[in-house]
C-alpha cells in the first residue's frame, strides 16, 4: 500500500498580513489519522499548533477539531480555532455569503466552541470564538521567584499592585502584571527557576502583560511563555487572551461590559505582531456572561505531508 497524501494549510493568525501572527497549520481531513500520527505530524511541523479537522461527533454540529502543540495535545486553543474557521471558510466547507456572517459549531476536547465568521466582498473577515466561562484559580505567593524567574526585579511586578493569578477558559495560565513596556522586553524565561517555581503549579504556563502599549489603540501588551506545552514563547495566545481580559475585569483595569472592547497587542518581542479582539460581556450584577475572543487571518501557503 503507498503513502497517504495529506493536504494542509499555513494560515498566519491574529494578523492581516503575511509573516505576522501566529502560524498555523490545518489539515482539512483527519478522517482515518490516529491521534499518534496527528501527535508526530504536529511534532514534524514544530508550530505552536497543528489542528486536525474531523466530522461531527454529533450532526447537530459542524465539525470535530483537535489540537495538537510539538508535544501534546489541548482541550482548546484560540489561534488554532480561528485559523481552522479561517481555512474552511477559505475552502468553502462553510456557508459563505458575500457580506454578512456564518456561525459555526466546533467540538473541542473541552467542549462545543461557537465560531462566528464575518465576511465581507465574499471573503472571511473578523473571526471570534466564544470560550468557556473563566474559573480563577489561586494567587501564587512568591513573587520574587516568579520575578527571578522572568530575569527582572521584583518591583516590576510589585510596582502594579496587582496579584498573580491563575485564571483559565479551558488552559490554565499564570498571569503576571509587569510595570511598563522596558520590563516585558526584558523578561527572559529560566528554564531551571521554572522547574523549581511552576513545573507542579495548577499553571505552568506563564503569560506577562502591561498597560504600556505599542501602539496608542491597543489596550494591553502581552507575552507568553509556554514551557510546559513545548512551547518557549508564544507570539498570539487566544486560550490565554480570554482570561486576560476575565483577569482584567476583575481586578479592575478595563470595564468590561457592553461597548468595552480589549485590543490587546503580542508578538511583537518575536517579530510576529499579533493584534487580538477580546470581548467580557456581564450581567446586570457584573458577572461575567461571555467571553469572545476574535481576529483576521491571512493565508500563507498550502502543503502536502505523506504518511504510512
């Protein structure tokens, strides 16, 4: 028997050109691939995500989609959502009108994930997801080894007289508030303080972000650093922009609610800009109710990988 034939897309995500965002790769039919060869394939191709997509479990669906970093597989990702919506928009697997928008469900290992596609002149514009409600997990008390850790003084952090906190809508990350944009452009993950502070807490994930930003309509300017999931850093984090925003209702920093959109800005350090539409929407009593995150995309190339 020879070699399948697997067709899959370079979709750049978070950006609306080429060489931005963060590069994604789609493989339109998983059918028939087992999870073991959709683990090497994602190791082979060494991006942040590999995504596989599958029929419905359920027909009330549109489509199963599984996630794949270098070295494991996620209950959902952002940038991996988007990009796919993305790339079956493109390949016209989806309803596509000339204006106005598809919804879309995906089954995520998590869950079913709603996807909203905006086009406009017949091609896929603004993409959002809506993610799962947050969960706040525990502040991690030791700020000066966190600050070691990033390589930057413990003031840095201390100076924003905010906590560092775990909050996840599916993945679980640690946030850590840094003073201006001069501490983030510094901060360099150790690998051996990681080990010590975060390799057995509730998030070894850690995603740094400050008021300070780039551009003056940003709202928040962001890095991730991605140890745990084979990943050194991130240049687009939608799993952890959702509970950015969740982090930054809660404590205060933005409103939220309706009319109050976070732009928030990463990659930039990587020379991959990324710009990340996220949406809290709360209740009369100001509980959070929805979490939207969204963005463009921009096709990059097409490929053809063989396997057994």
């Amino acid at each position: 028997m020879g070699r399948r034939k697997l067709n899959y897309h370079l979709v750049d995500v978070f950006t609306d050109c080429m060489f931005g965002g963060n590069q994604l790769a789609v493989f339109t039919n998983g059918r028939d691939v087992s999870p073991t060869t959709m683990q090497a394939i994602a190791n082979e191709l060494n991006l942040s995500e590999t995504t596989f997509i599958l029929p419905p479990t359920d027909a009330a669906n549109d489509y199963k989609l599984r996630i794949f970093t270098p070295v494991t597989e996620l209950p959902m990702a952002g940038h991996p959502t988007i990009g796919s919506a993305f790339v079956l928009a493109n390949e016209h697997m989806i309803a596509c009108p000339a204006d106005g928008e598809t919804e879309l469900v995906f089954e995520e290992n998590i869950g079913l994930i709603p996807v909203s596609v905006a086009f406009k002149e017949g091609r896929a514009d603004l993409i959002r997801m809506l993610q799962p409600l947050p969960t706040f997990g525990p502040i991690h008390p030791d700020v000066g080894a966190i600050a070691a850790m990033l390589g930057l003084e413990t003031e840095a952090i201390t100076d924003t007289g905010l906590p560092l906190e775990v909050v996840s809508c599916g993945v679980p990350f640690l946030f850590v508030p840094l003073r201006d944009l001069v501490s983030i452009r510094k901060a360099r993950l150790d690998r051996t303080r990681w080990e010590h502070a975060l390799r057995d807490f509730e998030a070894p994930n850690i995603f740094v972000f400050t008021r300070e930003t780039v551009h003056e309509s940003s709202t928040v300017h962001s890095r991730a650093f991605v140890p745990a999931l084979g990943i050194d850093e991130d240049p687009a984090t939608g799993g952890a922009s959702g509970p950015l925003g969740c982090y930054m209702v809660r404590h205060g920093i933005v409103p939220g609610g309706a009319g109050s959109e976070i732009i928030g800005e990463q990659g930039f350090e990587m020379g991959r800009p990324s710009m990340i539409q996220i949406e809290i929407e709360l209740t009369a009593e100001r509980e959070i109710c929805a979490v939207r995150v969204g963005g463009t995309c921009c096709a990059v190339a097409e490929g053809v990988l063989e396997v057994d």
